[in-house]
C-alpha cells in the first residue's frame, strides 16, 4: 500500500511532472495585449450588466417596455459601442478636412502635428538677419531724414551704437561702407565681420538683405555693386 501512496505522490508533484516538459511563456508585448483584452471584455461584461439590471428597473415602472434579458444587455451595448465609434471616426475625419495636415492619426484616433522646431544653427542665423534688420530700419530712417544719405561712418551719433552692434556679447560692430545713398545702385552698406564664418549677412543700398560668401561680398565692394 505505501509504495502506490508513494508513486501516486510523486505523479502528483509539480516538480517532477514538470521536470522534462517544455514551458511555454508568453512575449512581455503578448502578455500587456492579453490583459488589455481582458480587462475589455471584464469592462463590457460588467456595463452589459449595469444595463441589463436598469432596463429591468426601469420596466417595474414602466411596464410597456419589453423584459430585456442579459444577451440582448451584451447586443445593446456592442451597438452603442460601434454607433459611438462611428460617430468619433466621422468627428475625426471632419477635422482633418477643416484643418489639412494638421492632424496626424497614431492608432485608432488623431492627434495634432508636432511642430518642427528648426534647429538651433538655423535659430542663431534668423537671429542674425533680425539684428541687420533692425540696423536697415535705422539707416532708412536717417536716409529719409537727409535726402537719402546714409551716414558717413559708423562712429557718429546719427544711430544709436547699439544699432551697429552684431548678435551676441562680443561688443564687435558691422562692418559698414559709408558714403552712399539710398537711391544709388545695389552696393553693399553692411555686413557681418569675420566672427561669423565666412557665410554673411549683407545688407544693400536697395534694401535687400542676403547672405553671402566673404569672397562675393568683397568682389561686390570692388565692382561696387552686386556680384
């Protein structure tokens, strides 16, 4: 009799009976996808149910409404899910129409287009051209103050000397050609000094502003226009 006892006890340990067989184990995505589908179908049953039991409180005082069971509980609550649906999707798609491009869909639903920041090289370089701008805006005033003459030279006190001052805190002016007007021909005025590369930023007698190799700007001085 003990040596079955023993045999039925060993037949029955975990240990031993799963010793040589394999273990299967399910991917940490496939388990994460199986406890959200659960956790739906726990969610859907549960709402069914709220449903069924309402409807059938409500019946008691109202009597002409049909007796509900719990299957037509589950129908009634999978059509609202697909009419809700329907709806959202229908929502969706009419902002997408009315603002193109701005949204984006990611899943099942949509969500506004991250903006792309330009990068930080791109950032100093508006900024750049912002302060040449700034320095056009004065000089265009003055010129319209004295018969379209710039001023003869960066060192009077025609414009304030912060308007002269290139980006940063390096205290370093831009370099400016004085002497011309604002009517003559297209001619370099102003442009960065060296601590920028050797791509600049000009700013010309007609009001443009480009950015230029060192080498063409110095070909324009010479020429006395633009290259």
């Amino acid at each position: 009799m003990r040596p079955r006892l023993l045999a039925l006890l060993s037949a029955l340990s975990p240990s031993v009976a799963l010793a040589g067989m394999p273990n299967f184990l399910l991917t940490e995505l496939a388990e994460q996808r199986l406890e959200a589908i659960s956790f739906f179908i726990a969610v859907f049953l549960l709402v069914s149910a709220g449903v069924w039991a309402l409807w059938n409180r409500l019946r008691r005082d109202v009597p002409r409404l049909p007796r509900l069971g719990y299957g037509a509980a589950l129908a009634l609550v999978f059509l609202v899910g697909l009419a809700l649906q329907l709806v959202l999707s229908m929502i969706a798609g009419g902002r997408e129409l009315m603002t193109p491009g701005a949204w984006e869909k990611t899943g099942a639903t949509y969500q506004l287009t991250q903006a792309k920041l330009p990068a930080d090289t791109e950032l100093v370089s508006q900024a750049r051209r912002q302060r040449l701008e700034e320095l056009r805006t004065a000089l265009w005033a003055h010129a319209q103050a004295n018969g379209g003459a710039f001023p003869l030279n960066d060192l009077g006190t025609e414009l304030p000397a912060a308007r002269w001052k290139v980006l940063g805190d390096y205290g370093l002016h831009f370099i400016y050609v004085g002497g011309q007007k604002a009517d003559a021909p297209s001619a370099p005025l102003a442009y960065e000094p060296g601590l920028f590369g050797k791509e600049r930023w000009v700013l010309f007698t007609d009001g443009d502003i480009r950015r230029m190799p060192i080498g063409d700007i110095h070909r324009a001085l010479v020429l006395g226009g633009s290259p």
